[in-house]
C-alpha cells in the first residue's frame, strides 16, 4: 500500500488562492452550504481532486491520512468566514456535510452566550495582612512537621526496645502498619469532618480562613 501523504502535502497553494479562498468563506457566511462549500474547495486541493463530495469520507474514500486534516484544520483557520475546526472534530464528523452541520449548529450557542461580566475593582492587600497569612501558614507547617516528627521518634523508641530480631520485626510491622492507616484515615476523616461545615460565602485570599482549617471555611471561590 503505498502512502499518498508524500503526493497530497507537496504542493502548497499560492497567497492569492489562499486569499481567494478567504474572501469566499467571508461571503458565505454561516450558513451550512457555504461552509461546505468552502470545506470542499480547501480539501480538494490537498487531495489533488478536482471536485470532491460532501458525503464522501475523509479517509475511506478520500483516503486522506491525520496529516493531510491537519493542514485542513489550519487552511480553515486562516478563513475568517469559516468557524475553527479541530482534529477531533475531524474524527467526529469524518465527511464534510456532517463536519458542516454539526458547526453550524455550535455556532449559534457560542454567539448567544452573554458578555462576561466587567471585572470587579480588586482592593489592593496591605503589607501586614501578607506578613501575617504568611506567618500563620508558616507555624502550622512547622507545627504539621514538629508532630510527625515526634510520632516518629516515638515509634523508633517503642521499636528499638524489643528484645531479639523477631520482637523487634513484629513491633516495626505494628508500627509501619499504624502509621500507614492513620495517615491514610485522617484525610477521609478531615473531608468529612470538615467539608460538611463549609458554606458557601467570599472571603479574601490573604485572610485568616486560607490558614485555619475552622468550621466556618468556604468552598467557593477566593476574592482578591
């Protein structure tokens, strides 16, 4: 079987073809026949066809190869009448009516949705209150260490007071197997102790509730 990738990504149209092809798609518009017209035109050309069909499958019987669709995807880019298509469009809507209609029918969505919202004023954040957040999070990390820390100490002393090789293997076993439940427990018990107390509400970035772990913390999204 010989590859046909080496034939059909060779030639490249020239800039007044290109431009042709972009007023073309400008005049269409929206609407599905100009776009698969548009569409047809662009693939032609990378399929070597004169005129090809808008049922006809890209790779079964255009034989077209993922190459050769990616350069589709960027000629139909640089069309400023025709809506942007991706590979996975491509391996979604393999023939040009279908590719067609299922952009036509996103288009609409996209151009309905409403403008965003102008961006709320951000009050800037004083010195102090960034010295103190950073100060709170840096004493419970140390706090976090200093506990694990002395569990571990702790737990080497219990170990290392066995007598023999066998006591003081079963007394690792005991305290590996300890250790390990607890620090897979205590996230499932944090979860559930504390995110059934959290209430949806805004608090700032560099407040208090970003180091405390209290009651009243919320999930929703920080201010600024």
């Amino acid at each position: 079987m010989v590859e046909k990738s080496v034939e059909v990504l060779t030639p490249e149209p020239d800039d007044s073809a290109l431009t042709q092809r972009r007023i073309n798609g400008t005049a269409a518009g929206t609407g599905t026949a100009g776009a698969e017209k548009d569409f047809a035109d662009l693939l032609a050309g990378l399929v070597k066809a004169e005129q090809i069909s808008v049922d006809s499958h890209f790779f079964e019987d255009l034989c077209a190869n993922s190459l050769v669709m990616a350069q589709f995807c960027a000629r139909v880019r640089k069309c400023d009448g025709l809506p942007p298509v991706s590979m996975k469009d491509i391996y979604q809507y393999p023939t040009i009516r279908s590719l067609a209609t299922a952009l036509a029918a996103e288009t609409p969505e996209s151009e309905s949705m409403p403008a965003s919202e102008p961006a709320e004023t951000v009050t800037p954040v004083s010195r102090k209150a960034y010295l103190l957040c950073g100060t709170a999070q840096t004493l419970i990390f140390l706090v976090y260490c200093i506990a694990m820390g002395t569990v571990t100490v702790r737990g080497y002393e219990w170990v290392s007071r066995g007598s023999g090789l066998l006591h003081l293997y079963l007394r690792s076993l005991v305290f590996g197997s300890v250790a390990m439940l607890a620090l897979c427990l205590f996230p499932i018990a944090a979860k559930w102790i504390l995110v059934g107390r959290w209430k949806p509400q805004e608090f700032p970035v560099w407040g208090w509730l970003i180091c405390g772990s209290g009651p009243s913390r919320c999930w929703s999204t920080p201010t600024r």
